[in-house]
C-alpha cells in the first residue's frame, strides 16, 4: 500500500508542473509590444488580431511572415496597409477560386 502510495506522489507532482507550463505558455503567445519597421505586403502570409485578454496586455494584429510572427500597432498606417493588403489579395483567391468552380460545374453539365 505505501509504496503504491510513493510511485502516486511523483505523478501528482509531475501533473501538476505539467498544468503550471501550459497555463503560463499561454501568455507566451501574446504580443507585448509593438514592432517599429513596417512590413512589405509581399512578405505577409495572413494576419491575426489580438484583443486585450487576462494574458494579453495590448491591442495588436500580429502578421504572419514565413516563420516568425510581428506584433502591429493596429493605429499605425502601415498597419492597416498591410491588413488591407492581405485581404485584397484572400478576396481575389476566392475569386479565382469561385470562376475555378463556375467552370468545373459547366462543364459537368454540359
């Protein structure tokens, strides 16, 4: 019984620190300040927006690079370019995308 009782004492103590680092990894994804340089549209692959939260301090949208993220000062012009930007060009994929399938449905029915 009590050695059953000493191997239990380590797993506790294991889940227990397991729980802690996911709970404190959470903030780890939150933007804490803001970067100076803008960004070139070509380089962004999408952006996210991030509202203040009990982890995240600041507004901010935090673009997409090919692997990395930017934390974006919302208010900035460049900002907002960029955001425009990336949904300029989701809008013209979907285009693309919606002829794509108006072409593939006349085709079948023809």
């Amino acid at each position: 019984m009590s050695s059953s009782k000493v191997s239990l004492l380590p797993a506790l103590c294991f889940l227990i620190i397991l729980t802690t680092y996911i709970n404190s990894t959470e903030s780890a994804s939150c933007c804490m300040r803001y970067a100076k340089r803008p960004l070139r549209c070509k380089q962004l692959l999408g952006y996210t927006i991030q509202n203040i939260t009990g982890s995240c301090d600041i507004h901010a949208i935090i673009f997409h690079l090919p692997g990395r993220y930017v934390c974006a000062d919302p208010s900035k012009g460049w900002t907002q370019r960029g955001m425009k930007c990336l949904d300029e060009r989701r809008r013209m994929a979907e285009k693309v995308l919606e002829g794509k399938s108006m072409t593939t449905d006349l085709q079948t029915k023809a």
